[in-house]
C-alpha cells in the first residue's frame, strides 16, 4: 500500500488535509494452511465499514501526533524522514479487517478473521503484530489474478432480499463488502 498526504490551502473552510491511498489487500499466505487477506479497511464489531485507517495509523506509528486535517510542515518532515520498519502503532481494535475464503474462486465464500483468533481457523498460526515498513518497492498488483472475480462487472458478495435489510452491524461481511474494499481509494 502506498499513502500520500497533501496540505490544502485556500479553502473554503480554512486549512486543511488530504490523503490518497494506492494499492491492493495485503495477500498473507499461511503456507499450505490457507490465506489471510488484509483489507484497507475496518469494521468494528457490529459496526459500518471505517475506510482511511492506514493514512490515519501510518500518522501514529511514525510518531505524527496531528490529524489529516491539521498537518504542519514539521509532520511532513518528519513523515519524508521516515525510514525502515516500525510496529503498527495501534491497539487490536484498530486493526484493518482480516478475511478468508472458503473457496477463492467464490466470493459468496468470504468470512471475517479476528486475528486474536487466527489459530482457530488456522491451526497453529499466531497473529503477533503488523508492520509498517518504509519502502522504495512498487506497488504489487497480484491481487485480480489471485481472485479473479474482482475483475467482473458483476455484483459478487451477497445481499439481503428486498424489503428485508438488516442493520449494517448485524449483517456478516459478506454482506457489507464491495469489490473496491480490496483496493486503496487510488487504486479502484
């Protein structure tokens, strides 16, 4: 994933800040156990889909105490002088949201993963933390080829009937997904 950050002037509403995400779901093969999918997105439990996370964690995990919107010159520096491999500098809660699939090629087959829980589908595999690492490496774009009905025009996640919508925080995450959940905003 790649996050940029830019500083808007001249609002409207005075000063401010802008984010742009680029890239994939990060692929997390368990080697002959299965694959764990790391979307750019988060869902609390029983809640809606929160987008931006990583532009917001990335801010915390090099140490930049200032929101998106109030970004000073010093942030900047400090973010360009970012360098190497830190540990996502949140708590568990606000952890982007794992999935899986009982079958790849089916997208109707797509479950969520507590990674507190990872060895409970995955039998022997623990989920000790994520990184974030400052790279020159671009971006990969392997994703459509591993899970080829992200390429369809098509509506592939499942719905509820008509007339029969459950709240979003009770409906599972096969039900909320789109296809662009996969993807950073600048790469959709």
């Amino acid at each position: 994933m790649e996050v940029s950050y830019s500083k808007v002037t001249q609002s409207l509403i005075g000063n401010g800040g802008t984010t742009r995400l680029y890239g994939e779901a990060l692929i997390f093969d368990l080697g002959g156990k299965g694959t764990v999918y790391i979307l750019p997105i988060r869902r609390p439990p029983r809640g809606s889909i929160i987008y931006n996370i990583y532009e917001f964690n990335v801010l915390r995990t090099f140490g930049v105490k200032n929101s998106i919107g109030s970004l000073t010159s010093s942030d900047f520096d400090q973010l360009r002088a970012a360098k190497g491999r830190q540990p996502y500098n949140v708590d568990n809660s606000q952890l982007p949201t794992f999935v899986a699939f009982a079958d790849e090629r089916d997208a109707k087959t797509v479950y969520e993963i507590d990674p507190a829980k990872l060895g409970t589908r995955f039998p022997g595999v623990v989920f000790k933390r994520l990184d974030i690492e400052i790279t020159d490496e671009p971006l990969t774009a392997k994703l459509r080829m591993r899970l080829p009905w992200l390429n369809s025009s098509k509506r592939v996640f499942q719905s509820d009937p008509p007339g029969h919508l459950r709240p979003v925080g009770e409906r599972p995450i096969g039900f909320v997904l789109t296809k662009n959940d996969f993807f950073g905003d600048g790469s959709r």
